[in-house]
C-alpha cells in the first residue's frame, strides 16, 4: 500500500479516498499518451470509408527478445460505393509480410505508421471484405518497459517477468494493426495468444479453450461476442494466482475472476476485490444489468500503477486495489465499454460518469452521508479544473485525461443534473435510458446524445446546463443578501439579493438554485430559477426569519457566498397580497393556483419555463380584493411535463413557485 499512498500524494489529492480511483484511471492513460506524443504526431480519426465488424488476433509473443508476431484478421465493410483501397493503422517497426483476401495476396506498404492496402478489387456500399495481415517484429526498444510502448513484456514496477497493454487512447496501433479509432467498434472479437507455458494470458470475454502445445508454449483462445472498442481489447500475462467468486442476478450466474501476481494476493486483497460483486449489484441496479453478463467481470494485475477499463476484465497496477479504483474501472463497464465516446473531445462521458458512479457505490453503501464526502471531493478538485470539459486539443495529454477537469468536474455535472432535474428516480432514469437507448447501447455517443435522452426523459430544455458546464470553464461565485418585513399576522416578505461574479466563460451561469429560510416555525426550502448576473426575487413564508442558507445541500459547483441580512428600506410591498402554492402538485391534467388580492389592481399570473421564458398567461385582470383561484392546465398550451414557475405580479408586490407537470 506504500505504492499507492505516495502515488497519489505525487498526484497532489485532495481527498485519497474519495478521489483515487480517478487519480489512478488519469494517471496511468497520461503515461501511455505521453509516450505517443513523444514517438510521433497523431493521425486520428481512421480510414473512415470502412466500418470495422470482426477482429481476431492470433498471436505469438516472446520475452527477452521482446517480440510480437501473427495475423489478425479484419472484416469490414465499404462505407462508400467505390472502395479500392483502405489504410490502417500501425506502428513501422512491426513489419508486414503478407496480407491475403479472398485467396489473393494484395499489395501493400507502410510508410508514417500508417498501413496502405489496395484491395484485390472494388467493393460497393456495405458490402464486405475479410483480409488476414500477418506481420511481426519487437513493439518495444531498450529495457522494454512501458516508456516505449503500448505493451510491457516486463513490470518493472514489481521487477517481475510479465506482458500486458495499455492502449488508450491511440495505442492500439503499438502491439497490432487497426482502424485505431473508438468510433468504429467492431461487432465482437477473438483473441488467441500463444507463449511460453510459463504464462496464463487473459483477455476479454470468455476463454473457450486453453491448448498445451507440447513445445513449452500454451494456446489461450478468448472469445468476445460483444462490441467493442479497439483501445478495449487487451491482454494480460503471468504466472497469475487465480480466484474466482460469482455474481448472482435473477437466478443466474456469472463468474467474477481475479488474476494476480502470486506474491501479492493476500487476504487484504482479496476484501477489495470481494467488493466486486456487491459493486455489480449496485451497479445492475441503478444503470441496468452488467453490460456483458454471460461473459465475465475481473481483474487482470498489470504494470502501469494505475487502472485500466479493458473490456470484461479490467487491469489493475499493483498498487491500484483499492474501492474507489476497483467502483471507478467497474462504472467503466458500462460508461466507457457498453456506451464509449465517439471521439476524445468528449471524454467525460468515459470518465466522468465512471467517476460518479464511485458516489453512486458509496451512497448505496454508506447512505447519503458517503455520497456527499464523494461529491465534496469532486468539487474541491474541479475547482481546479484548468479547461473546458469538451476537450479542445486532443493532443494534449493534460487536456484528455485532466483529473480535475474530466473526471471530477465530469462527475460534479452528473451531480447537479441530479438537482436540476430535481427527482433522483427520474436521474437515474435518464441514465438508465441513455444506456439501453437502440442507437448508443453498445455503440458511441457524444454530449449531444446524452443531452438529447436527458431532455426527453426529464421533459426540460437544458440547453442552458449542458452549454455553461461542458463547454464552458470556471464556476459560479455568488454573493447573497436579504432583508424580511412582516406581511400581516405571521406572514412575511422574504426578499432574496443574488449576485455572480466569475472569472470564467460564460460570465454568469443560469441555474435553479435552493435556499433554505430558519426560523422558529419550520424550515422553508425554496428553489428560484437564477437567470441573470444580479437578480432579486421575493418569497412569502410563515413565521419571523431568522436565518437563510444558501444551495444547503450544495447541489452547484460554486464558491462558498457570504450571506448577509440587511435592513430593507425599499420594501414597499401591500401587506394583504399573497400567492400560494398549486395543488396538487406534482400535477396531471390540471392544478389550482390560489391568490388573494388587496385592492382593485391589475392582476398578472405568468407561467415560465426553467430557462425563464414565458409560456403562458393565466391572469391578466383588474381583480377587487379579495381571495380567488385559478386552473392550470398545460395541455391547453401543448407543454410538455416538467418543471414550470409561475408568478405573480400587481403593483410592487412580486411572488413565483415551482410546479411539476407529470404526463
């Protein structure tokens, strides 16, 4: 465990527990991504005139010489109507010696790390090809540690004689030849790996055979029937002590194998991965079943010190067993492996959303108060987030797997949609729609696709959040003051200052924001809807204020305000005005609106939606004084369910609450 505290205070944590399943996950993909900038300038996406169905790499590999050899097969299809030649991915010192399709043996070369091939002859639209490269020759240079390559044939770390890879985000093209592009999953994969006797070799799915060659080299053949990602597939290789639990739901089982190295599983370690299971069940309960239930969940102990999301079987350095890393990397199942980004720039929906799923594990474990230790982490670092969470310059390591940014700053969004949509049945929903949604289950997504099933689940329009949280920078800093008068009896006129000030884009940030009134009567929480830099709203409550608390359960990222009760010489308010809340209310079709009047005055009643913008009038009179109700009914203005304010306005006085339309 020595390792593992000293590489996170390296990482300079804030919180160890909270935040080290996000430190290790960023820390060791910024290793294998600085190694790739160092080696050459990227060449991203691929060949997009193919889409990639099939893989399989039948391969031999050797250590002490580090070497790599074999043929992978690829089927594809032509994404266009005229396809007579495609072009891979895959690094120069792995020499190709022969490529064949259909019994012919097409012409090739390679030049910038890049495979050309001229097809043996033109494909149409949709129509497909498999082609079998067979290539060789030593992915690593010098000691062969992980400074030089996607794959390590020794851990260094552990000074111990194993072979593992790391290909996020471009490196897959290091140990085989690809369409090296997470846009481009291939319908299922096999993985067929050859070597001395000495190693048992894992990779993803399931391991339908093991053949003793009778030479002092064994065959592993893995199978996967699900798509995946080429940075996904993976392999892993020692002398592995295995142990095996299982992961029960609804009657059915499936088998949870943990791979280490012999002389570090102890007892301790085994508590951290006995988690696992009690993670999947938390996890198939809130998100949906595991993702690639009838294969296998585990982990494979490797070399980077640090955590790895490989498909089925995640990898973990030596140091990385942990329960926030093992949460972190199992949330990667289905945030990253199940539903991966489309490309780089959007990131955060691999790594956010694995990051909020270590709360969602600490609050199914621990109640709410782990949730808010987790979140209280997440924030304190994405304080420090230096970019916006779309990734701008996908050639900057700091940029991509930023933890601040990505992972923390990602997760604290997932938190304030939370609030935002202010149900967590219906949060959850959204994720669990997003997840089984036909054209991104088991395919890829960008921010807009996730957007788009959170506004159709929730009914909002959240254009606004998503803008100023993805694509923006900073936080909001509020300042807060407030003054009462007494109303009549024990009623009183709350008015509530709120002002921004930032230092980010945009200038001030719109969101619905929660207060909580004290007094000797009862709590009053109340939510307004903050739309401006410098804004003042004005609440009714019963009984004598006595003190106000600003977001009490800190549902947005922010500063902590001063807050600060003054003396309010302006207010000029009738006393004998008043707006109650609808009932019922959440509501469906129709909901009361109660007010009472105190002369003859105009009367407005304006319903908005949680951008502010007008939607509806329901009054707009000259009304006597007096006490009247008023019907609501959306239908009557083809509104669709979710949540509205509505106000009322006459002469000076100005009072707004929050409905829920439920379709």
């Amino acid at each position: 465990m020595k390792k593992l505290f000293t590489f996170i205070f390296l990482l300079v944590c804030i919180s160890v527990y909270a935040q080290n399943g996000a430190q290790a996950c960023s820390d060791a993909k910024k290793k294998a991504f600085q190694r790739l900038k160092k080696e050459e300038e990227l060449a991203y996406p691929g060949d997009s005139n193919i889409d990639v169905k099939y893989y399989k790499l039948n391969l031999t590999l050797t250590a002490s010489p580090n070497t790599i050899s074999g043929t992978v097969t690829m089927r594809a299809a032509s994404t266009i109507n005229y396809l007579i030649a495609i072009s891979l991915d895959l690094k120069a010192n792995l020499l190709v010696s022969s490529i064949m399709c259909n019994g012919n043996s097409l012409v090739f070369s390679q030049e910038n790390n890049k495979l050309d091939i001229t097809l043996d002859r033109a494909y149409t639209l949709n129509e497909q090809f498999t082609m079998d490269i067979t290539y060789g020759g030593s992915p690593t240079s010098g000691s062969g540690t992980i400074s030089s390559a996607s794959i390590s044939f020794y851990d260094s770390y552990s000074n111990k004689l194993a072979i593992s890879t790391l290909s996020e985000p471009y490196g897959s093209k290091d140990w085989w030849p690809c369409k090296d592009d997470p846009a481009d999953k291939a319908d299922s994969s096999d993985v067929w790996i050859t070597a001395n006797s000495y190693y048992y070799s894992v990779s993803n799915g399931v391991l339908t055979n093991v053949i003793d060659n009778g030479n002092g080299t064994k065959t592993y053949k893995w199978k996967n029937n699900k798509p995946i990602s080429t940075y996904l597939i993976s392999l892993a290789m020692t002398n592995y002590y295995i142990w095996q639990d299982t992961f029960t739901w609804n009657g059915k089982s499936m088998p949870v194998i943990h791979y280490n190295y012999p002389e570090h599983w102890n007892l301790t370690r085994q508590s951290y991965e006995s988690q696992t299971t009690a993670m999947l069940a938390v996890y198939s309960d809130k998100f949906g079943l595991y993702p690639f239930f009838g294969q296998k969940y585990g982990h494979a102990e490797f070399e980077w010190n640090g955590g790895m999301e490989h498909q089925t079987c995640t990898s973990l350095g030596s140091g990385a067993f942990s329960t926030s890393i093992i949460s972190h990397e199992l949330g990667h199942q289905w945030f990253g492996d199940k539903i991966t980004c489309k490309n780089w720039q959007n990131i955060w929906l691999n790594e956010g959303f694995a990051t909020y799923c270590q709360a969602v594990y600490r609050e199914a474990s621990e109640g709410n108060s782990g949730y808010k230790s987790e979140i209280s982490g997440d924030m304190n670092n994405a304080k420090y987030a230096a970019y916006s969470i779309y990734v701008i310059n996908i050639n900057d390591e700091n940029q991509i797997f930023d933890s601040n940014t990505e992972y923390s700053k990602g997760a604290v969004v997932l938190h304030m949609l939370r609030g935002v949509v202010g149900d967590s049945s219906i949060f959850f929903n959204i994720l669990r729609t997003y997840l089984k949604d036909p054209a991104l289950a088991y395919n890829v997504a960008t921010t807009e696709d996730f957007q788009r099933v959170a506004q159709t689940v929730s009914g909002l329009d959240l254009s606004y959040f998503f803008s100023e949280w993805i694509y923006g920078t900073g936080y909001p800093k509020y300042s807060v003051s407030w003054s009462y008068t007494n109303r009549s009896g024990n009623l009183y006129n709350v008015k509530v200052n709120i002002n921004q000030t930032t230092n980010s884009n945009p200038t001030f940030f719109t969101m619905p924001l929660q207060m909580k009134i004290t007094n000797d009567y009862r709590d009053t929480l109340v939510t307004v809807f903050n739309n401006l830099q410098s804004q003042t709203f004005n609440l009714v409550i019963k009984g004598k204020p006595s003190g106000l608390v600003f977001d009490p359960d800190v549902w947005v990222l922010r500063n902590t305000p001063t807050v600060t009760l003054s003396v309010d010489t302006t207010a000029n308010i009738p006393t004998q005005y008043s707006l109650s809340q609808n009932f019922p209310n959440p509501f469906n079709p129709g909901t009361i609106i109660k007010y009472s009047t105190a002369d003859n005055s105009n009367v407005l009643i304006k319903v908005y939606d949680v951008l502010g913008r007008e939607v509806a009038v329901i009054v707009n009179e000259y009304k006597a004084k007096g006490n009247y109700s008023v019907p609501f009914y959306p239908s009557r203005y083809n509104l669709p369910s979710g949540i509205y304010f509505y106000s009322l306005q006459a002469g000076s006085y100005y009072s707004a609450k929050k409905m829920i339309y439920l379709k």
